[in-house]
C-alpha cells in the first residue's frame, strides 16, 4: 500500500518559461496543501528574468506540499509542488508521516551516523553522502520511496526497521562513496562562494534543502561543527567574511538594500551588454509638432477609433514605421557568429514600459502590416497587459526597432540604448507649448525633441539621419502618412 501511494505523488517541476531561463522567483501561491487541483489549473506566479508568469498545474489531483514559500528563488526543473493524483491527501499522510514531506524525510536517515544524532555526519560520514537526497535526471516524478530503497542500498541490506543493528564503524568507509559516484552536490553559486570563502567541503555537509540542496545554514552548521575538532584556530576568522557581514555593516534607517533579481537584474545584465557592444550613435532633432496633436484630437473623434486609446504615441510609431519603410536598411540586425547584417523584412515594434517590477520592452508583431486602427488597438493591449504584469516572455523577444517615450515624465529629451539585438530606439521627448517661428512670425507651438540612437555597425551617419528626419517631416506634416505611405 505504501508504494502505491507513493506512486500516486506527483513533483511538479519548474518550467523554463522562457529560452534559456535557469531560475525563476515565486511570487504567489494560489493552492495550498489539502486544495483539490485541476488540469490547466493556475497555481502559482513566478517571476523570470523577462515576466512575471502565471503557471498552470499539468494533471488533476490534491494538493500534498508545497515545497518552498513565496519569495524564493528556484532553479528550473526543481519540484516545486507535490500533487496526489490518487484522490487522497490526508490518509496517506497521517499513515507515513515521515515520509510525505522532504522536510520530514531527514530525521529518518540521522541513524547511519552511529546513533549519535547529526553532528557525526556533519564532520563527513554517516549520511553526508547526498547521493539519497540527489534529485534524478530523468522521470517525471521524484518519490521518497525511491529515496528510502537507496537507503537501505547504502546500508547493505539491513531493514530500515533496525537503523541500530550496523556497528558504529561501518558508516565509515561510506564517506568515500560520494566521490566514487561522480555527483556534484547540490547547491547554488552564493552557497557554492560561502562554503569556498568558510574552507567548507561541500561533499561532506548534510544537505536540508528541498531535493538535497546545500543551503547557508548548512555550510554555518558544518562549520560549527567542525570547529571544536580543529587542532588550530584556522577557522576562527572564516565566520566572518565580507559577504556575511554586509548587511549589518549599514545603518538601516539610513539605507536599503534591494536584492537585485528578475526583470531588473536581466535587463541590467542586457543593457550593459548593449553599451559595450554595439557602438552607439545619438543624433537629434526638434519639431514642431502642432498639426500632429490637431490630428490626434481629431482621430479621438473618429467613429473608426470608437473604445481605442489615441495618443501622440500612436501617430509617433505611424511615423516611425513608414520612415523604416522609405530607409529598410535600418531595419537590421548585426550576426556575430556568422559576421552577417540580417536585414528584417518585417518590423517587430518595440515599446519600452516601466512596470513595478523594472524595465521591459515587449513588441508589437509584424507592426508595419497594421493599419492605423489595428495599431492603435495593439499599442492600448501592449501597455495594458504591461502594467497588470502579465507580458509573456514571447511579447519581450524578437524585437526589431524600439521607442521609448521619456515625454510622460516631462523630460526633454535622452540618449536611449539600444534594446540587445536591435538596431535603433527612438526616445520621445515631452511636448509643451515653445516660442517657435512659424509663417516668418514667432509664435507658441507645440514642440518636442526627438532622439534616435542606433548600431553604427548596421547604420552610418546617412542612414540614421535619413530616418530620424523622415520621422521629424511626417510629425511636422502628418498628411505624409498618406503622400509617403
């Protein structure tokens, strides 16, 4: 019965929702233990390097664990959620208590350290090997059954009902199986540091995380335990590196601290990139654009953009599009590998969107096939669906030309940089009334800075001058949406 109920368990694992993603933050739990769960289900939202993603349970079941709270960070393909299939919950619980949660399971091999509790096992034998804990590389799912029969593998035979018939020195010469097997303990590179930095083996410190993942407790535990057995006060200042002592080294009234992660840690990751490997070029120009803020209140008007949202922006990404057209070259992208410029024959327009979580830059696909209509109605979904957090990681890849409208903050003007694989961004200024000579006479106008920064790999001065001035007349003189078009 214990094996069929086990059997029933089923380890959701963390998906890369992305390309490429190794980790991902769990924002919020949906479903907790005992919750009855359905195929295609919602029970939880992380947070990648690109979005925030809500992620859908695979099969139908109760909810048995969750295995680790809101806020932590997990690697892709760690079982983050425990789910009985079999139709029960409590029951199987209450019958094997030690065995259902990975949190109970540790206690249950503390008697391979010679029946003196953990801190045998802490100086590397008894259980320090983690070959029992170790998550497998292959299956859909990861059972405590199959963590007890490497148990009892690792103890010769003995029935795990008498964990105190082996002699104390026969865990012994189980130290050196680790290394025998090749297997790399579990843990992740700010625990992989700590242990480096403490002179912690990390082969011998018994793992308490979820699926036998070292965490900084651990490494602390195995120092202390190893402490008292020194012959020389050799680790005496490792408790106390630089790394460990950070946080108190500040006057919190004074200062915060914001761990940098996600989205804002992947697009300062990107845009450093960016900066020092496409060579940048800024040039700019400043417009009257008077008639184009006449149309923009007309358009609002139009039965056709009846329940669209109609701003400057809109007109602003017209503009922009038929300039791509007139001057397709600028629409590239720079092939390291092959040493090739790829020239797009589409344009996949980018708009970049501050959202509490940081900077992201979804796009709009196959933008210069839309008609105005269309545009509109995909710019409103772009920055409604940006806001409320929900932008795939689909929507941030593939972009081609971007813009970035720094106007709504009252700022004039800036020099953008480019989205990574991108070959320009324009940055739009703020309009507001300035004295301008119109008709040979000085008179208020509205008026704003455009900036374009772009890859002079791909574009030369020409070239990127040509679209900016293209963008600046259609502005001036909107009817060249049609003369140009």
């Amino acid at each position: 019965m214990t094996t069929m109920t086990e059997a029933s368990v089923r380890e959701f694992k963390m998906p890369d929702v992305g390309e490429g993603l190794t980790e991902a933050e769990i924002l919020k739990w949906y479903v907790q233990p005992g919750d009855e769960v359905t195929d295609g289900q919602v029970v939880c939202e992380v947070e990648t390097a690109k979005a925030a993603v809500e992620l859908p349970i695979p099969y139908d079941g109760v909810v048995r664990d969750l295995h680790f709270p809101e806020g932590t960070t997990v690697d892709v393909g760690t079982a983050i959620i425990a789910v009985d299939v079999g139709g029960g919950s409590a029951a199987p619980a209450a019958e094997q208590p030690a065995a259902v949660r990975p949190e109970a399971a540790a206690p249950a091999e503390e008697p391979k350290a010679a029946g003196s509790g953990r801190q045998p096992v802490l100086v590397g034998y008894g259980v320090a090997t983690s070959s029992t804990r170790r998550r497998p590389r292959k299956g859909p799912e990861v059972t405590v059954q199959q963590a007890s029969t490497a148990v009892q593998t690792e103890l010769n035979g003995h029935a795990p009902t008498a964990p105190a018939a082996p002699a104390p020195a026969e865990p012994a010469p189980a130290a050196p199986a680790a290394p025998a097997g090749g297997e790399r303990p579990l843990a992740k590179p700010p625990v992989r540091k700590l242990a480096k930095d403490l002179g912690v083996d990390l082969t011998k410190v018994v793992p308490t995380g979820p699926d036998g993942i070292i965490t900084r407790e651990d490494v602390h535990a195995a120092v202390a335990a190893a402490a008292p057995a020194a012959t020389e006060p050799q680790v005496a200042p490792a408790p106390a590196p630089a790394v460990a002592q950070a946080p108190a080294s500040y006057d919190t009234t004074r200062e915060t601290r914001i761990p940098v992660k996600g989205v804002r840690k992947a697009t300062a990751a990107a845009m450093v990139g960016s900066a020092f490997t496409a060579p940048h070029v800024t040039e700019f120009v400043t417009v009257d654009v008077t008639r184009t803020m006449k149309l923009v209140e007309e358009l609002k008007a139009d039965k056709e953009f009846a329940g669209l949202r109609v701003n400057p922006l809109l007109l602003i990404a017209k503009a922009l599009l038929v300039a791509i057209r007139r001057n397709p070259d600028v629409n590239a992208s720079w092939d390291e590998a092959a040493q090739e410029i790829v020239v797009k024959h589409y344009v996949n327009l980018g708009i970049a969107a501050a959202t509490p979580r940081g900077l992201i830059v979804p796009n709009i696909k196959d933008a210069h096939a839309q008609t105005l209509p269309q545009l509109a109605q995909s710019l409103g979904e772009l920055v409604a669906t940006a806001r409320d957090g929900k932008t795939s990681p689909a929507a941030m890849q593939g972009g081609t030309v971007t813009i970035t409208n720094v106007g709504v903050f009252g700022v004039d003007t800036g020099t953008p940089i480019l989205n990574p694989g991108e070959s320009a961004i324009l940055a739009v200024g703020a309009i507001k009334p300035q004295p301008w000579v119109h008709k040979g006479k000085v008179k208020p106008r509205q008026v704003t800075t455009l900036a374009l920064s772009f890859d002079h790999r791909l574009v030369d001065g020409e070239l990127g001058s040509k679209v900016l001035a293209d963008v600046a007349a259609i502005l001036e003189q909107p009817k060249r949406l049609i003369t140009w078009a």
